[in-house]
C-alpha cells in the first residue's frame, strides 16, 4: 500500500511538473505575440487618414497595411519607378553622348542628346581629346550650341524660378547641372568649385542679384533664351582655350546640318544608366530624375524628347509591365503635387525594382529612398532581416507636421 501511494504521488508530481511546464510556454508564447500586436498596433497609431503604410515579408505576406489603396503624393520616391522606367527603355548600360561637328566656316558645333552629368571635369576631358583631334594650327571660328534634341520650352510641373539646385531646368546640352556655385568676398566673387572657373557670363548674372552676405551661394540658369545652352558653350570654349584651342568667334545657338557639317568627335559618357540612377538616388537630383524621364521618352517615341513624351512613356511601362493603369504622374522626380500615387502600387514598383536595390541609399539593413515636401514625407525600401531575405514597406505621411521618422523607428523594432 505504502509503495502505491509513493508511485501515484510520484505520478501526480509528475503529471503537475508537465502542466505547469506546459503553462509556462502558452505564457511565453502569449507574450511573445501580445507584444507583436502591441508593437504593429502602434506602428499603425502613427498612420492618420492622410498617411499610409504597407510592409509586406519575403512572402508576400502582409505585416501591417492601413489606408494602402489611398492615393497620396509621394514626393521623391517616385524617382524609384523613374529609374525602373529608364531602365526598361534605356537599358542600364546606356550611356550619352555628345557629338561634336566642323562646318564649311570652320565653327565647331557641339550638340548635346540630354547626357546629365556634363560636369566641369568631364567638360575638361572632352576639351584635351578635342584639342588633340584639332591640333594646335587650326583656327576656330565660333562655338555653336546645339539642344535642339530636347523640345523647347520644356516646363516641368512643381518647378519655380528659385535659385535652388531642385529647380534647375532640364535641356538637351546643359553642364553641372545648370547650377553655378560660387562665394561673395571682399574682392568680388568666387568660384565655390575648385574644378569650375567663374565664368564672366555667370558673373554678370551674379552681380545682377546684389548680393551681400560673405557666404557660398548657388544660382540656377534658366533656359530663357537659352541661358543654361550658352553657358554650357561658354564652359566648353573655356576649356578648349586652356588646351591650346584657338576660338576666335563667339558662343551662339545653332543646329547642326548632319548631311553637310562633319562629325569629328563623339563623347561617350563614363557613366552607364546605373551609374546615373544611382546617383539620382543618392542625392535625390531632380535634373537627372527628368533627363532620365525625357530620354525614356525620346527611345519609345523619337526625339525631340518633352516632358508629355516621358510621361506617356513610363505610363505606358506602368500598365504593360507593372500591370498599374492608374498610375497618375506628371513629371519624374515627385517635386509636382500632382502626382498621385497608393502605398499598393508603390509595393508594385518596389517589388519590379528589388533587383536592383542595392542602388539605394543604406543605413543598416535599410535600403531606402525619402521624399520631401512641405507637408509631405514619405520613404520606401528593403530592410533586410536576420536569415538575409527583405521585407518591402511603404511609408507615406501626407499630414502636415508628421514625419516618418517614428513610424520607422518602431518598424524597425518590429521587424528585428
């Protein structure tokens, strides 16, 4: 009797230790997913009616969603379906050209065919070959410029006449942007660009604004009457001079007749689409976002390139390709408030685009691209989880005064 009682208290010992072993993984596992929901519950308090967020995991699988089929503004993130339309019509080995021509009168004529990184060093380079090919006996008479490959006037929406580099104008032959960066001294002016000259034509400009604070500043030249053509020419007539080019005409627009002038150079650009699109992504460069948008347009519908060609370009990619045919764009860069666009179809884009995310800005396991515009603050990307795959998300704060900085903060907890 005694040895019975022993094996059935051993046996009830026995039978509690598994209860409660077993209570105690249902405890942690209550917890473990209470947090979860804590954690998402709060992520989505952040997103107001005019917000919204989309997370979706390796799978496909939604994380948290709240107001994804909303169209809001998504302010630079559009670059990202930008740069995949490029990519589809340009190929990311493309890469510009420059052409450069002598006529009968001995002018030499530069055309430009949108290329938008014609910055002082490249401009230089081009000038030593140019020389080279010339050589030092031979007189040039004027510099013809040459942009007739892009329409004009070409206005893009959301663009104003500030002097901030976002506001630059897009053209078919512009150098460094369409932005002269300079400082005001004691003496005068200065170049702020140790590779770009201080050009009189820009100087003139300058003084015309009065400045009088001793600090760097940067104007933007406009491409009324051609302004940002002629300074690209004058840049160029600059640099041929320093290589030994004699040019003794002047800097004038002009187009070039390809079946009596000759072609004497043509300038490849060192930089590929991929190169060029990560860039645009790296500094959020409204210029290239456009030219890119242009150039898109011009390949499925011949030149000259305009903004309504680029636009019916990628629209046409987003219904054919991406399956979106309401995608509402205006322009390319997402500086127009016009533009419309749902976290659902931006999970599209991300999705067409996860091939080449590693063009995007990094912070950690975030692969990222902001937007920014008063009242607007958006960011999409890839956070990459601990087994190496990478959750898609879609954050737009259209609320005036928010940001998605805590929205972050709290998915990044979320998805650690």
């Amino acid at each position: 009797m005694r040895n019975e009682i022993i094996s059935q208290l051993n046996l009830t010992q026995r039978r509690t230790a598994v209860f409660l072993l077993m209570a105690a993984i249902a405890s942690i596992l209550w917890m473990a997913t209470g947090c979860g929901a804590t954690e998402t519950e709060a992520v989505e308090a952040l997103i107001g009616p005019r917000d919204s967020i989309l997370v979706l995991d390796r799978a496909d699988r939604i994380v948290i969603s709240k107001n994804d089929a909303n169209e809001l503004t998504p302010a630079s993130i559009l670059k990202i379906f930008t740069s995949l339309a490029a990519m589809h019509y340009l190929g990311s080995e493309h890469r510009y050209r420059t052409e450069f021509f002598i006529d009968d009168d001995f002018n030499l004529k530069i055309k430009g065919f949108g290329d938008p990184r014609l910055i002082s060093e490249i401009v230089q380079e081009i000038a030593r070959l140019l020389a080279a090919l010339l050589g030092r006996t031979m007189v040039v008479n004027d510099l013809i410029v040459d942009d007739s490959f892009f329409s004009h006037p070409l206005t893009i929406p959301g663009i104003s006449s500030s002097s901030q580099p976002y506001d630059a104008p897009n053209g078919a032959l512009c150098v460094n942007f369409n932005t002269v960066y300079f400082k005001r001294t004691a003496s005068g002016y200065i170049s702020s660009e140790p590779q770009t000259p201080l050009l009189p034509y820009a100087e003139a400009k300058i003084r015309r604004r009065k400045l009088k604070s001793d600090r760097t500043h940067r104007i933007v030249l406009s491409n009324v009457e051609k302004e940002n053509t002629i300074y690209a020419g004058k840049l160029f007539e600059y640099f041929l001079r320093q290589a030994g080019v004699r040019v003794k005409g002047i800097v004038r627009p002009g187009l070039v007749k390809p079946d009596r002038d000759k072609l004497i150079f043509r300038y490849p650009s060192r930089f590929s689409l991929a190169d060029n699109i990560s860039a645009l992504l790296e500094h959020s460069n409204n210029f290239i976002a456009n030219q890119l948008l242009i150039s898109a347009g011009i390949k499925a519908f011949g030149p000259p390139g305009n903004l309504e060609k680029g636009v019916a370009a990628a629209r046409a990619y987003a219904s054919e390709q991406l399956g979106l045919d309401d995608l509402t764009i205006v322009e390319g860069s997402g500086i127009s408030r016009q533009n419309r666009v749902s976290a659902r179809q931006m999970m599209d884009i991300l999705e067409a685009f996860e091939p080449y995310f590693v063009l995007l800005r990094q912070q950690g396991r975030d692969f990222y691209k902001t937007g920014t515009l008063f009242g607007i603050n958006t960011r999409a990307g890839y956070i990459v989880s601990q087994d190496g795959g990478r959750y898609r998300y879609v954050v737009m704060v259209n609320t005036e005064g928010k940001t998605t900085r805590p929205v972050m903060r709290r998915l990044m907890k979320l998805l650690e």
